[in-house]
C-alpha cells in the first residue's frame, strides 16, 4: 500500500524541479544529495519505483519512472504518471524508452569481451505467440555463457524499451552460433521489428465469424 499519495510527490518534485534541472552544475556531493531525495521521495509512495534523469543540451528534460520491466507493476506506474502536473522544461513519461543496443553496457560488455551488436538470435518455435529467443554468438561456450546471457538480457532490454520487453517479451537462452539454423537466424538488433511481425493479424466478418489469421 502507498504510504503516501501521488500529489505528495509530485506536489515536491514541482516545488524542487529547478534542483534537477541544474544537476550538471552542482558538485558531486550535492547532486548525489538531491538524487537521494528523488529516490527517497519516490520509494516513499512505492518501494519498487526508479527513476531516471536525462539532461539534454537542448529541449526538454526528462523524468522516466520504472519498475525495471516488472509488467505486474506497469499499471501502476501508468497511473502514477497521469498525474503528474505541467512542469515547465519538463517531459516526464512512464516506463523507459528503446535505447541503442549497448546503451549503459560498458560493464556487461567489458566482462563478456564481446560487443552486443555481434549478437543473432532465432526464435524458439515456429509459433506466432511464442516471443521466447535463442541469442547466440561464436564465442558462446560453457565457461562464458552466464556473461553473455547477462549481457543478451540487457541488449534486449534497450532494444524492446521497458514495455516491450515486459509485455511482448518472453525468455531467452543463449547458445554458440554453430548450433543455429542459418536461414532463420537475425540480428539482434532487428528483434523489435520481428516480434511486431510475428502478431498475426485477425479477421472477422460482421457475423462475428474469423475469416484468417495468419
């Protein structure tokens, strides 16, 4: 249960906006400081919220509320956000965004050794409803497949955005390329536009009656 309410937040945030807007200009201790407060103010009203800041050179800053692709949560979330008041210089939006393959990845790829746009991946059945995937790399062996797994996981993460990858993702294994079927092996990076393929569209006629799915 929420132990505060949502205007309590965003009532705060409103009142200390210009403190973020200006985070590029505080020294290290304050802006952990007034991050702190963000997290605290945040976690108050629901404990498995985060938050991200982005500070462009021009245009809008941007508050992203997230669950860390927790879909049990994003309606919450959703909701959380809709109430959010106009704040000048502000866009403050539910859930994170796509990114690039290897947005915020130094560490994974540093560990795996190896760059996530090297990464292809089949799907694990022929089935239109089955978003499950097989990522695979030349490398992959025994010894590095958890380091490779974790990197694969957040690859897709970036490339799906939060709501993709908690609605219309499924599970994901890992596996050398040798054991891949070359005909139906993609990029990794062309996943967003295979699963929109795979929704089979449906028809029905005025009676009601399905006429195709494909």
């Amino acid at each position: 249960m929420s132990k505060l309410p949502k205007r309590h937040f965003w009532e705060w945030f409103k009142r200390y906006n210009q403190e973020y807007l200006e985070l590029n200009k505080k020294t290290k201790k304050e802006a952990a400081y007034w991050l702190h407060e963000l997290n605290a103010h945040l976690r108050a009203y629901f404990k498995f919220f985060g938050f991200s800041v982005t500070l462009p050179d021009n245009g809008l800053a941007r508050l992203t509320i997230t669950v860390n692709g927790k879909v049990m949560h994003f309606k919450k979330v959703d909701a959380f956000v809709a109430t959010a008041p106009e704040i000048p210089g502000w866009n403050i939006i539910a859930l994170e965004d796509p990114m690039p393959v290897d947005f915020l990845l130094e560490k994974q790829i540093e560990k795996a050794g190896i760059d996530p746009s090297e990464l292809c991946f089949s799907f694990a059945s022929d089935d239109p409803y089955d978003t499950d995937i097989i990522v695979y790399h030349p490398l992959c062996s025994e010894d590095n497949e958890h380091l490779f797994l974790q990197l694969a996981y957040a690859a897709v993460y970036n490339l799906l955005g939060e709501r993709s990858f908690g609605i219309d993702f499924g599970r994901l294994e890992m596996a050398n390329l040798s054991y891949a079927d070359q005909g139906d092996v993609y990029q990794l990076e062309d996943l967003p536009t295979h699963i929109g393929q795979r929704r089979s569209p449906i028809i029905v006629d005025h009676t009601g009656k399905l006429l195709n799915v494909r």
